[in-house]
C-alpha cells in the first residue's frame, strides 16, 4: 500500500502509456474497441478519472520524485492516450450525429483531469503560466469545435437505410447513405464481423468495418442485396466476398 501512495503517478502515466500502446495495436490489426452500452462506459469513464484524481492528490505528501515528475508530464501523456484511443474506439455509434460529440467529452475529462493533477504538483510558476495559457487556448479551440458541432449535428449525417446479417449471424452488412448537404454525399455498403476476438473492459475488440460497395448519391437509394452463402454477399448481382 505504502508503495502505491508513492508512486501513484507513476503507476498512472504507466497505465495511460501502456493502453496508448495498445490502442496503436488494436488499430495496426485493423481492429476496433466497442463498449457493450456507450451510457455505461461514458460514466465508468468519468468515475475512474475522478477516483484517480482523487487518490492522487490525497497521497501528494507521500509521492516520491520520480512520481511528482510522472504528474507534471500527465497532461502529455493523457494527450498521447486519448489520441490514440481515436484510432481504437468505435465512434460510429451506429453512424448517430452525437458519436463526435461522445469522442469529445473523453477527451475533455481525460486532459481536465490531467491539468488537475498537474496544477496540484507542479510548483514551477512559469510553467505553470505558460500551461495555463495554452490549456486555455486549446479550451477556447475545443469550445469552438463543440459549438460547431451542435450546430451543424445534421451537416455529413449517415444514416443506416437497411442492415441484414449473413446467415450463420457472424457479418453484418448496412446499407448507409451520407448526406453532405450542398457537397452531395454518397451511399455505400459496410460489412462488420461481429464477433468479438477479444473480451475487454466492458466491451469487445472486434474487426473494423469494410467498405466493400460505393453508389451514386440519391441516384440509388434503393439496392438489390442479399447473401448468397456466410462470406458472400451479393450487390445487384454481383458477389463480394467479405471475409
């Protein structure tokens, strides 16, 4: 116990690095990480960030040095992981205008959590200026970006138009039409092994969606489709193997 309350940064900044490699993983085999409930894993999400907030300062007398340092670099750090975890997490969320936003508030508390823990160690004035100043610009920048997003929820909105699985359950296929407004859009088909490789923190690693068919925007809103056996799907006659 005595060594968790010296070295809790340190243990953090570890965890934080070690997920940020495993993101990298999870995306390099073209994979993606998809919670069970996004509800769940969003609340989860912020209880674990506020009991490690708070275990942190709690033990600020006891951290050693090498742990103080650990929480100085935390906002880098916690930059790194929640990068990453963009190119892991499945932010599709069934193609709903909010998945930006859900990305959004992951971010916010992962570096506001981290800034916390910076400002409580950090005695360094400057440093502590000139990460306020940019903690404040990169806010006003992420305020900027959330407005916009409320804003135009409805700009580059996809929508599922018609999902059917394969016959043995494993791939599911959706029929999905982007509207870009004024750019126009398109409408295309997406296929998705949905069984889970791996069980992981409550969710499942699962393989990353393929676009195996692109049409012609609003000239084909309706397609002829069906699966023709477990790993061929067929698109107005012609078959697109999907494993």
């Amino acid at each position: 116990m005595n060594r968790i309350k010296t070295s809790i940064n340190s243990i953090i900044g570890i965890i934080m690095l070690i997920l940020s490699v495993l993101n990298l993983i999870i995306s390099k085999v073209d994979c993606i990480y998809r919670p069970k409930s996004y509800a769940v894993f969003g609340v989860v999400y912020l209880i674990i960030s506020a009991i490690i907030v708070f275990f942190s300062i709690k033990y600020k007398n006891d951290a050693n040095k090498i742990s103080k340092k650990f929480a100085v670099f935390l906002p880098i750090i916690a930059l790194i992981y929640v990068i990453t975890l963009a190119f892991s997490f499945d932010l599709s969320i069934d193609y709903k205008t909010y998945s930006l936003l859900y990305y959004e508030m992951l971010f916010a508390v992962t570096i506001i959590f981290s800034l916390i823990i910076f400002f409580a160690y950090c005695h360094i004035i400057w440093l502590k200026i000139v990460v306020g100043v940019i903690s404040l610009g990169v806010g006003a920048l992420f305020g900027f970006v959330l407005f916009i997003t409320l804003i135009f929820t409805n700009f580059g909105e996809s929508k599922i138009i018609q999902t059917i699985s394969s016959p043995n359950g494993i791939y599911v296929a959706r029929f999905i039409t982007h509207d870009s407004g004024a750019l126009g859009g398109d409408t295309c088909v997406r296929v998705r092994n949905e069984k889970p490789k791996m069980l992981l923190f409550l969710g499942s690693v699962i393989q990353n969606e393929q676009q195996i068919w692109t049409g012609v925007w609003e000239k084909e809103p309706n397609i002829k489709w069906e699966w023709e056996d477990n790993d061929t799907i067929l698109i107005n006659d012609v078959g697109y193997d999907v494993k």
